[in-house]
C-alpha cells in the first residue's frame, strides 16, 4: 500500500545510465522547450496555476483533453498514439533520461506538436500538481511488476495510488493499463474491479486497443510467450 504523503512511496527507482551524443543532444535543443523537472526546478520549470496545480494551457499552448501517460519508456507508444490523435494533449512522465530524450527525438522527427515530457515521479507529480477531475485519459503500459513477493509493495497498480488516478479523472474518462505479466495482469484487474468509482466495460481483460502500438519492449515479451493483457476502464462517479 502506498504510504502517507509525509512518506511517499516512489513510483520509480532512478538507475544511472549513459547517453550517448544524440540523446544529449536533443536533451539539450527540446526538454527546455517541450519538458519540465518534477522535483529539480533547475532541470526545467513546470508551469503552475496559482493554486499550485499543473497549468496544461499554459504548458501546451491551447486548452484540449489531457491523456497523462505514466511511465512512457522509451517513448514509441506516446509518439505514435499521440500522432494519431491531435485533438488531445499527452503527457508523458518518465524518471529515465535516456527514454525522455529518445521521446523527444521521435516528437520531433515526426513533427507532433501535442506532447509534453515530465522528468520525474508520477506520483509525486498527480498527487501535488494534477487537479481533480482534469484528465481525459490516463496510460500505464508495461509497468515493473516487480517480481519478487517481498517487492510486490513497490508496483504502481495499488488501491490507494488507483483511488489517485481515478479522482484525477475527468467522469468517463479512462483508465488504460497493459502488462505482460500474466500474475500482474490478474492483479491488475483484481484491484481496478475493486474500485467503486470504476467501471469495466469489458468486464474482465479488453481486447486490444488497435490505437495502442506494439513497441520493442512488447515484442520481446511476446517472443518469450508471454501473453499481453490491456486492462480498460472508466469513470462511473
């Protein structure tokens, strides 16, 4: 269970990793522009209201829906499923940098305008910034399952963190989970069905998105046997 907001649970474990020149790079030319820190101000400001919640106007230069996707990776999914839906702002949050600056190489190369990075903890960054009922969407694909028991503690689908997202969202809004993790996945389900404001429309696993893309991590998963599972539900109150 998550822990109180005087003592966080992280939603990420930050691991060093080397970027290479091109990462650096766009780093450098797009996070300013496109990206802000959750925790390091110098990293990047976020744009705030004056009540302290995320100003996503300001932040994307027009008012529109908002879909948060929390943990992007290495940013196929956000770049593609963005491309094809204009008329929604994304915001990807992701603690690793090597996968923000790939995000941001694939944002620019195909010159989609509708997305934002957030360097940082999502949990951190809903639980302060993200008001209540403001999101259209929210995304948590391939999330760690953390496999080991005395780890399970640390994996994001939780009933306190998911009481979270679904205040965040906007009634009828969506939350969109995929793992493929076949204990996870039931789990998954378990604690979504537990929520009494959320509704599953499927009424167990959803059949695949054919919006949602298959990106590299996907593949080796499937290549290993492993069955992927999308987990859809809804706002009901």
């Amino acid at each position: 269970m998550p822990a109180s907001a005087n003592d966080p649970l992280r939603t990420f474990h930050p691991r060093r990793a080397a970027l290479g020149v091109g990462r650096q790079d766009a780093l450098m030319r797009l996070f300013p522009r496109l990206g802000f820190s959750v925790h390091d101000e110098a990293q990047g400001r976020m744009p705030l209201r004056d009540d302290g919640s995320l100003d996503t106007d300001e932040l994307f230069g027009r008012t529109a829906p908002v879909v948060l996707e929390i943990g992007s990776g290495m940013g196929e999914a956000t770049a593609v499923m963005a491309a094809a839906d204009p008329d929604r702002d994304y915001l990807a949050v992701e603690a690793h940098l090597p996968g923000i600056a790939r995000l941001l190489t694939l944002v620019e190369a195909a010159g989609t305008t509708n997305v934002r990075v957030a360097h940082g903890d999502a949990l951190d960054l809903v639980r302060r910034c993200i008001p209540e009922s403001s999101l259209d969407a929210i995304h948590i694909f391939f999330p760690d399952p953390w496999h080991k028991t005395k780890h399970h503690k640390r994996r994001i689908i939780q009933p306190d963190f998911v009481a979270l997202l679904r205040s965040r969202l906007v009634v009828a809004g969506t939350l969109h989970c995929a793992t493929d993790w076949e204990p996870y996945a039931d789990e998954m389900l378990r604690v979504l069905a537990a929520d009494p404001g959320l509704a599953n429309p499927s009424g167990g696993f959803a059949p695949r998105p054919a919006g949602r893309p298959v990106t590299k991590f996907e593949r080796r998963g499937l290549d290993l046997g492993h069955t992927v599972r999308d987990v859809l539900v809804r706002r009901v109150r």
